[in-house]
C-alpha cells in the first residue's frame, strides 16, 4: 500500500505540495513550543529564578495555543485538498474492486508518508526557530541568559505524533465518502456536487457557532486586570467561529453571494451573470475557497484591533519592558497566524481552480472563448475576496468587541483602518493573483482532449 501511495505522490505531485507544506509547518511550529517547554524543564530552577516574569513555559503556552490550533486547522483544510484531486482516482480504484478498506489504506499511507518526509524539515526550523525566539525573549529581559534549547527528540516526537493523529483522523473523515457508497455511484460523485449541506454538518456549525458565542461572552466579562485572559478567550473564541463559517459555509456563502451578485451582473451583464450563476451553483466550492480567505481576514484583524485596542487602554504604570514583551509577542504570533492563513488560501485557491479544467473545456466547446473565462474568473474571484473578507470581519468584529469591553468597558475597539486595509489588500493580492493565475493554466490546451479525458 505504500508503495502505491508514492506512486500515486509521484504521479500527482502538485495535489501533495500544499498538504506537505501544512504539515511542514504544523512540525515545525509543534517542534517550537515544544523545544521551548524542553528549555524551561531542562534549565535548573536556580537560573529561571534569576529573571522575573510569568515563565518561559507559560510564554510559550500562551503563545503557542491558537498557532498549533491554526496549524491543525490548515492541515485538515490541504488534506481535504489533496484527496479532493484524487477523487477520480479513488473512485476508479473502487471500480476495479478495490474495497473500502484498501482505500482508506491507501488514503493513510499517504498521509503518514508525507509526515515522514517534512519531519526532519520540520524539526529542523522548529528548533532553529526556537532558539531565535529565546533569543529575542532573553533580550527583552524576560528569560534567563543561561536558558538554551536542547537538542533532544522528545519536541520531534511530540509533534511527529500529535500531527500524525490529526492527519490521520482527518484521512479517516476525508476518506469516508468515497470508501462506503457503491463504485459506480462513487464514479459518478468524484464529479459532481451536492446541492444541500447535510443536517449533521448545519447542526455542528450551530454548537461550533455556540460554543464561539460562549468564548465571547467569557472575554467580555473578565476584568481589566485580566487583559491577557481575556485576549486568548477572544482569540480562541474567533478561531472557533471560523470553525463554524466553515461548517455552515455553503449556507452563508450562497447568501452572501445572492446579495453581492445584482450589483455584479449590472456592472458585467456577460461575465458577471456567469460567474454569479457558478458561485451561487457550486456554493460547496464558493465555501471552500472563502473559508481561508475568512481565516486570514479574521485571525489577523482580531489580532491587529486586539492589540490597537490594549495599547490604547493600557495602564500607565505598566514596565517597559512589560510592554514591549506583549508587543513583539503578538506581532510574532500576528505574523506566524498570517503565515499559517496565506499557505491555507493560496493551497486551497490554487486546488479548486485547477480542478476546473473539464468545466472550462466544455464552455470552450460551447463557444466561451478564453479572454472570456479570464473575465469570468476575474470577477469569481473579486466576489470570492468580497465574501471571504465580510465573513472574516465578521468574526474579528465579534472578537475585537468582546476584547474591548472585557478592556475598555466599551464594545467599540480601536480599530487601526489603514492595517485593516493592508489586510484586504493583502487577501485580494492572495486571492485573486492565486486564481488569475491556475485558472490561465487550467483554460489551456486541447478542450476536446480535456473533456473526454476527463481530469488532467
């Protein structure tokens, strides 16, 4: 089975390129947190007690929760990707008798070989990247000078194992449809869509959106003193919520879509009917490639207003040093959120473009020349960006006005409007750039070729 898997890797490389790099990160930001703990247990109690703070270990756990959640987040996202693409495969596979099981297998080996190969990678950076935040905290005056960071493998192991396990659980997830319905139906799903989004599916995103709700509520009722309590609630309540825009994506994205298209279809009566008409048909693929957009949106303006926020409502006798700290470590974990949210937009941006070569070819057949599918992809892709960035503002404004009452006592934050703009700059030079660009590649070639053969 693992021999077929890296043929199927060998065959496909560029279906295991934004999986690999998910899980490259997800190793390598696990090996981080986890030399950091190593470096605090390691290091006698003698030498931390000669510097004051909160600890090396708590640092490092405060900073590191949303980011491994994220990573985590983004891993499930690419393999969902990745076994998107081969759907056709896998299909076939079940048309010759392979059985449930064996795909599955299959699946897994996958999986964990891809793993295998961005574990030593992975570890390597972590445990550099490790050292230059100690680094950076031990001139801030906030960790020892004697702390250094182990060279040991327990950190690789812990993040080879817990990556391994949400890898795999995903698999399983990812995996299920295909291996339980009949070959030929499975034949036959490997192209098409469903139109509703199932119960279990709308019922989770109403607990997940719950349960987001409640982390709010929790932030906004913490005092004041409890800024920083109240920060990592707010933060891990708008992660949660971007679970749940996951969830019920089709739903709100199809929404959304309905309201944005008149005004399209006015200003483009040609391409921008088209697209409309593709988006609000195929809401499940709108969702998928909205959903990242969202996440970058989302996690970075809570983290942007979140910080404008306390820096504006911070207490006068606050240390400098103090200050500083809480400043380069949301900037750190601002830049490591963006890092994770941009592989997850680009990965997915890219993979659902590129799946669309046979429903290019036949609107080429039908008469579609190519200047108007890039017109239509242009326009798919500006409602796409407007979607993604409305749903993430959503979440960071919910998040930011939980921070800010817990803060301030005021539901209104303080909203820095020219970093909030580089932030839609910044997702619509991701995303439509990222579409503009597969989507040239995809209406390329032979279309009759294409549409007999199926996917490339």
């Amino acid at each position: 089975m693992v021999l077929i898997a890296l043929g199927q890797m060998r065959r496909r490389p560029a279906a295991f390129v934004g999986l690999a790099v998910a899980l490259f990160l997800a190793i390598a930001t696990l090996t981080l947190f986890g030399s950091l703990f190593a470096a605090d247990v390691t290091t006698p109690a003698s030498v931390r007690e000669t510097t004051a703070g909160p600890g090396l270990m708590v640092i490092a756990g405060a900073f590191g929760e949303i980011a491994v959640m994220v990573a985590f987040f983004v891993v499930v996202n690419a393999l969902g990707f990745a076994l998107r693409q081969q759907h056709h495969e896998l299909a076939l596979l079940r048309t010759i008798a392979a059985t449930p099981r064996q795909a599955r297998r299959l699946v897994r080996a996958q999986v964990f070989t891809t793993t295998l190969l961005m574990a030593a990678p992975g570890w390597v950076v972590g445990v550099a990247t490790a050292r230059r935040f100690l680094a950076e905290l031990q001139r801030l005056g906030v960790a020892a000078p004697g702390v250094r960071v182990p060279v040991i493998p327990a950190p690789l192991l812990v993040a080879l194992a817990a990556t391994l396990a949400v890898g795999l659980a995903a698999s399983a997830a990812a995996a299920r449809r295909i291996s339980r319905i009949a070959p030929a139906a499975a034949l036959t799903a490997s192209s098409t869509e469903h139109g509703r989004t199932g119960t279990p599916r709308r019922l989770a995103g109403i607990g997940v959106l719950v349960g987001g709700a409640l982390l709010l509520r929790l932030a906004a009722t913490r005092p004041p003193e409890q800024a920083d309590k109240a920060g990592q609630a707010a933060l891990l309540g708008s992660l949660v919520l971007l679970i749940a825009v996951a969830l019920m994506g089709p739903v709100a994205a199809r929404v959304l879509t309905t309201a944005l298209g008149a005004p399209v279809r006015a200003l483009a009566p040609g391409a921008g009917w088209l697209a409309d008409a593709n988006l609000r048909g195929y809401a499940r693929r709108l969702s998928s490639a909205v959903v990242p957009v969202a996440l970058l949106v989302g996690l970075s303006g809570t983290m942007l207003v979140m910080t404008s926020t306390a820096e504006h409502a911070a207490n006068s006798t606050a240390t400098s040093v103090t200050s500083a700290t809480d400043v380069w470590l949301r900037q750190a974990e601002l830049a490591l959120l963006v890092c994770f949210a941009a592989v997850s937009t680009l990965n997915t941006l890219v993979a659902v473009t590129a799946e669309r070569r046979r429903e290019f070819a036949l609107l080429r057949l039908v008469g579609a020349t190519r200047p108007q599918l890039m017109r239509m992809l242009t326009v798919e892709a500006v409602l796409t960006t407007a979607v993604g960035v409305l749903l993430g503002a959503a979440v960071a404004g919910a998040a930011s006005a939980a921070f800010s009452t817990a803060v301030t006592g005021s539901p209104m934050p303080s909203v820095p409007v020219v970093a909030c703009w580089f932030i839609v700059a910044g997702a619509a030079l991701l995303t439509v750039p990222g579409i503009l660009t597969t989507g040239l590649r995809a209406v390329n070639g032979p279309a009759a070729e294409l549409v007999g053969g199926g996917r490339d």
